[in-house]
C-alpha cells in the first residue's frame, strides 16, 4: 500500500514539476508585457533573452524532480542529451530521416524551383541578420526542444511507461502554443473563434511533432538530434497541399505518390535508423527500479 502511494506520489510530482516548468516557459516569454506583437523587433529581443535564461533555469527544476537513483547513475548533462558520442549519427540520421517524411514537400520545392535558392548567398545572409528567421530557426527550436523534451521526458519516464511518457510530454508543448491565440485577438485583430480555430489546428500539428521529437530524443539520447529535426520542420512549413490542385495531371500524380512513399518510408526506417546503439545510448537508465 505504502509503496503504491510513493509511487503516485512521485508521478504527481513529476506531472506537476513538467507543467511548473511549462508555466515558467510562458511566463518568461510575457513578463516583458510588451505592447508590440511577436513579430516586432523589439518583442523578439526580449523573448530571445527569455529564452536564453530558460536554458539554465529549466536544468535547475529538472535536477530537483529528478529521482536519486537517475542522478546516481548518469550526470545532468547526459539527462539533456549534451554528449558528444554518437554526436555525428545525431546530427544527420534524424534530419535525413525527417527529410524523408518532407519526401512530397521536398519535390513540390524543386518543381517550382524555390529549391534554387538554398544556393544563393544573399538567401543565407539575409535570414542570418532577419531576427523573425533566427527566432523560428535557431532561438525557438532551441529552446523549446531543450525546455520541453530535454527536460521534461526525463521527468515523466521515471515513472511512467516510454510509449506514455512519449505521448505525454507533446500535451504541454502543445497547450503552450495556446498563448499565441491572445496576440492573434489583440494585435492582429482577428475574432475570437478565427484565432480559436488557428490555435486548435496549432496545438494538433505541434503535438503531433512534439510526439516524433520526444520519440527521437528517447531513443537516440541527442539534444541535436530534437534540434535540428525541429529546425528543420519550421524550415519547411505546413505542407501547402492545396498547391497540388493546381498541378498539371502526370506532375500531380507523381508529387502525390511522393508524399505517400515518404510517409511509408519513414514510417518502415523510424525505427532502424533511431536504433540506441546507433548513438551509444541506453535508454533503460531513464526508469527508477521498483
């Protein structure tokens, strides 16, 4: 009886300590209390700090709702995926293996020749100064990932199973995204049920991502790996699906065959090419002995 209570006890905690540092995510972005809308220079800057000093409070609250039996065995660094083994396979093996879930996207961008682009310098020096590009690019991925994966699936696998902790841990990251239905209301004016609809839509794909992150990030144990998949994903966008319609037949059926083979294909290679011992990981230290 006794053990099954401590046992509650430590989910609770571990559910409450997830939403304490959810919380502090979003009151760090918004205690600047700023009159401009998000995408104003000067809102950005100050977000940018937020979320540089989140990259150091989040690890403290980690530690504090971390077990003794996890610590023990790993240190704080491992817990977040900062390690250099298996660092190389971390970089490239998830991005390939996100680019080929973008298989349908990736061919729509070549059709119409924006892939050209990638190759011009002006392309990279012009987002490199565009504080909005360095925001979805750099700052967001990278502090969103390290916040709500780094140091929230620790959290919950301690005592939860992995498949639960995986599908856990994407609700406060997509609850998150709520907040931007108050800008949309008071800075871009739109109706309460328009900015409700957007938001709705939001928390679904963002969710649905934050699902395959913390499913990257258990099995390969690479903060970079959640990074640049992340990155990566903002890169490309929403799929513009209705783009396809306007396509001529044989190009509509051979960029449509491309999104299904790519989802098909990702879905046969998820789990080869996240293979722990791929990234000189082992996931079982993330569970507390009963």
């Amino acid at each position: 009886m006794e053990q099954d209570f401590n046992e509650l006890f430590k989910c609770f905690k571990s559910v409450f300590v997830c939403f304490f540092i959810s919380v502090a995510y979003l009151a760090s972005l918004h205690i600047w209390n700023s009159p401009y809308s998000r995408d104003h220079p000067s809102t950005i800057k100050k977000r940018f700090l937020s979320a540089f000093l989140m990259l150091f409070v989040s690890p403290v609250i980690l530690y504090l709702g971390l077990d003794k039996q996890i610590t023990d065995k790993v240190n704080l660094l491992e817990v977040l995926g900062l390690r250099t083994q298996g660092l190389c396979q971390a970089i490239f093996m998830p991005l390939f293996l996100t680019m080929i879930l973008f298989l349908g996207p990736i061919s729509m961008e070549l059709y119409s020749g924006l892939s050209k682009v990638y190759t011009e310098e002006m392309y990279w020096y012009s987002n490199l100064t565009n504080l909005r590009w360095l925001r979805n690019h750099v700052v967001a991925p990278l502090s969103e990932e390290f916040t709500f994966r780094c140091c929230m699936l620790p959290l919950l696998i301690q005592c939860f199973s992995p498949t639960v902790a995986i599908l856990m841990c994407p609700l406060f990251f997509g609850v998150a995204h709520f907040h931007l239905m108050l800008e949309r209301i008071h800075h871009l004016g739109m109706s309460f049920s328009q900015a409700l609809t957007i938001s709705c839509f939001q928390f679904a794909y963002t969710t649905i991502f934050g699902m395959y992150s913390a499913y990257l990030f258990y099995r390969t144990g690479h903060f970079a790996s959640i990074f640049i998949a992340h990155a990566y994903c903002n890169h490309m966008g929403f799929p513009e699906i209705m783009e396809i319609t306007t396509y001529k037949r044989h190009k509509k059926i051979i960029v449509t065959s491309l999104f299904f083979i790519g989802f098909v294909a990702w879905c046969l290679l998820l789990k080869p090419l996240t293979e722990p011992s791929w990234y000189y990981h082992d996931p079982s230290w993330y569970k507390v002995a009963v």
